[in-house]
C-alpha cells in the first residue's frame, strides 16, 4: 500500500516540476522575442491565466512575417498554420 503512494507522491512531484519548468520556458521565450511579437506578449500578459508554452509556440508560429525581395519593392507575407 505504501508504495502505491509514493508512487503518486512521485508522479505529483514531476508533474509540478514539468509545470514549473514549462513556466520557466515561457518566460524566458517571451524575454527574448523581438518587438514585432509585442501584441503576443501584451496578450500573453493580459490573459486570466498562464498560457501553456505549447499555446505560445502556437501563438508565435501564427503570426505573420515581411520579407522584402533585394531585387524588388514587393514585400512577402509568410506566416505558418499550426494544426494539432
């Protein structure tokens, strides 16, 4: 019986630890973006609760990005669609 329940105190501790270190990510993902994430980072910010670092690479991932041609004026949007 009693190793039943080290076993769930064990999974407990990992489970809060993998949370902790998803946190962690996710802080330190959100210090380095560059200004043009900023309306990610506000909303981020903004939310009622912290968002997974899965939700945030997702977030990222959607935003559009410019590219301008060395030869030419035109600019090219490229952004990416994540499905799960």
């Amino acid at each position: 019986m009693s190793g039943r329940i080290e076993e769930i105190l064990v999974v407990d501790l990992l489970n809060d630890v993998n949370n902790k270190l998803d946190k962690l990510y996710m802080v330190l993902m959100l210090r380095s973006l560059q200004s043009y994430f900023d309306h990610v980072y506000d909303q981020i910010l903004a939310g009622d609760q912290i968002t997974s670092m899965d939700s945030l690479v997702t977030r990222l991932l959607r935003v559009p990005t410019s590219l301008k041609d060395e030869n030419s004026a035109e600019v090219i949007q490229i952004s990416t669609m994540v499905a799960s």
